[in-house]
C-alpha cells in the first residue's frame, strides 16, 4: 500500500487500547505520524513503540489536559492534520437504577470531551489541505440500547456533533465522519460481559454470547477493520466522504 499519509500527523484519543490502538497500527501503516493518548502509561507504551510516534497522558474529561496534551503533540509531530476521536467508556444499569454521577461520567467522556478535542485540533485541521475528524461513534448512535440509556444518549449526541461540523466546514478542506461499530471484540466488550454476567447471574460465557449475538452476524467486529476504515477515511482519495456515519457492525443496522 502507498504510504499516501506519509508525513501527516494523526491524533488518536484512547489510542493505547482496542479501536484507537487499531487505529494507530493502520494510519502508521500508511505512512502518517502518530500521537496516542489515554490515562495509563502503559498500554500508550506499547502502541508508541509499535508506531514509533509519541505518546501523551491525558484525561479527556479535563479541557485543560486535552489542550496541554495537543501542545505536547504538536511539539513532537507538528500540526494535527487527522484526529479521531476515540476514547470513551461504557457503563450498564436499568434506567431506575441508574446513577446521575454514571450519566454525568457517560457524557463527559464521551460526548463533552469530544467537543472539547475538536475545537482544540480545529485551527490545525482547517489549515491542513485534508484536515480530518473521526468519531468513534457506535450502533448505540443508531437506535436505543436496553440498560445503557446514558451510553445511547452520549453516542446519539456524537453523531448530532459530527454532523453539523460537516455542514459547517463542508465549503473548507476538513471532513467530519463517524464510524458505528457494534460488539468489537475489544476490553469494552470483555468489561459488559461481565457487567451483564453481574446484573442477570448468567455465567460469564452465556453473557459473551448474549453479547456476541446482538450483532447480527452472530460474531464480534475485528477491530482491525475498523482501523482500516479510519484509515481510509483519512486518505486525501476520501475527500468527498463527509457527515457519514460509517457502520462497521455484520449487518445489525441493515
Ligand atoms: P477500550 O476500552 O479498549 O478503549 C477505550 C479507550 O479510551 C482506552 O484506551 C482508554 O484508555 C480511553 N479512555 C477512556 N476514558 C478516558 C478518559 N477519561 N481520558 C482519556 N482516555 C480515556 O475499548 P474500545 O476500543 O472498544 O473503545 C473505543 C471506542 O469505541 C469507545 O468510544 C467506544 O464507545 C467505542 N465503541 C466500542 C464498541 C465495542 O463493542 N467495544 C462498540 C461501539 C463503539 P485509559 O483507560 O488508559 O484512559
């Protein structure tokens, strides 16, 4: 493959782990300059080394880090040409039971901080000649999901986010797409397995399957595709892909 990013510099949220750590392997395989970041040192570590790019801790739910850590970022590749936004989280409870501290924590990692990584890439990416944003939306952006009401609501958001950004730079050089993946077999799986092992008392197994047979494939989605997909998003080639919400889910939204 061409190294048609060759040179680029994409930001990956949550880049250590996963989708983002997909990510990362892909646009370095096709030449561009990675930064990965996340909370734990030690899975950034690893995707770093395997890139050769750099790494940077921050917390996204804090406005202050996301801006001191894109500095870092500059400071080691230069201007932020493709970000995606990555990291997020997922929690699980009946809707009764549901706690307003887990709603506030669903939105502000996974909706709040979005808002927050776009405008602080957004000069660097409207300057760039294919200025890319990526959101790591999800099938919850689609349709409603039983037991993860804030979960639902945070991805539904993600999608309003990245569709009028399209629109409002749709005359520039910067395009706004969405991935929707469903179950990816990836640590976010492996954690709602075991919360809904926990809420019903099913065994661990029955629970993956129960998971794994929401996708309608009757599979869990390689994160590898996903990162190829990102990746090709990213491409110059990709110009006119804009306001897109991309599933990458075996069929379920079909
Ligand atoms: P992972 O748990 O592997 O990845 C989530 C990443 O986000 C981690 O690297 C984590 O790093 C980072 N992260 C979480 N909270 C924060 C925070 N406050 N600040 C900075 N980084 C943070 O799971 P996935 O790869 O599956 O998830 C990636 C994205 O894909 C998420 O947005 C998720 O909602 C979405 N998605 C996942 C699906 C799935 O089935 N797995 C389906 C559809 C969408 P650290 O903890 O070190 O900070």
């Amino acid at each position: 493959m061409p190294n048609w990013l060759e040179g680029r510099h994409a930001l990956i949220t949550g880049g250590g782990t996963g989708i983002g750590a997909s990510a990362a392997t892909h646009l370095h395989a096709a030449g561009a300059k990675i930064t990965v970041t996340g909370r734990r040192p030690e899975p950034l570590e690893t995707i770093r080394k395997i890139v050769n790019g750099a790494a940077v801790q921050c917390d996204v739910t804090d406005r202050e880090q996301i801006v001191r850590a894109f500095d870092q970022a500059r400071a080691a590749n230069g201007p932020i040409e493709m970000l995606i936004v990555n990291a997020g989280i997922a929690e699980s409870a009946p809707f009764h039971k549901m706690k307003r501290e887990s709603w506030d924590r669903i939105i502000a990692t996974n909706l709040t901080a979005a808002f927050d990584c776009a405008q602080a890439a957004l000069s660097d990416l409207l300057k760039s000649d294919s200025g890319r944003l990526i959101f790591v939306a999800s099938v919850a952006s689609l349709r409603g999901v039983p037991y993860a009401a804030h979960y639902a609501a945070s991805k539904h958001g993600l999608l309003g986010l990245m569709r009028s950004l399209a629109a409002e730079y749709a005359k520039t050089n910067l395009t706004v797409n969405a991935v929707c993946p469903g179950y990816v077999d990836t640590p976010m799986t492996d954690q709602s397995v075991a919360r809904v092992s926990e809420i019903t008392g099913r065994s661990e197994g029955d629970a993956r399957s129960a998971i794994t047979n929401m996708n309608a494939s009757g599979r869990l989605v390689d994160p590898d595709g996903i990162g190829t997909m990102i990746m090709t998003l990213c491409l110059p080639q990709s110009r006119d892909i804009n306001g897109a919400a991309v599933t990458i889910d075996g069929g379920t939204s079909a």
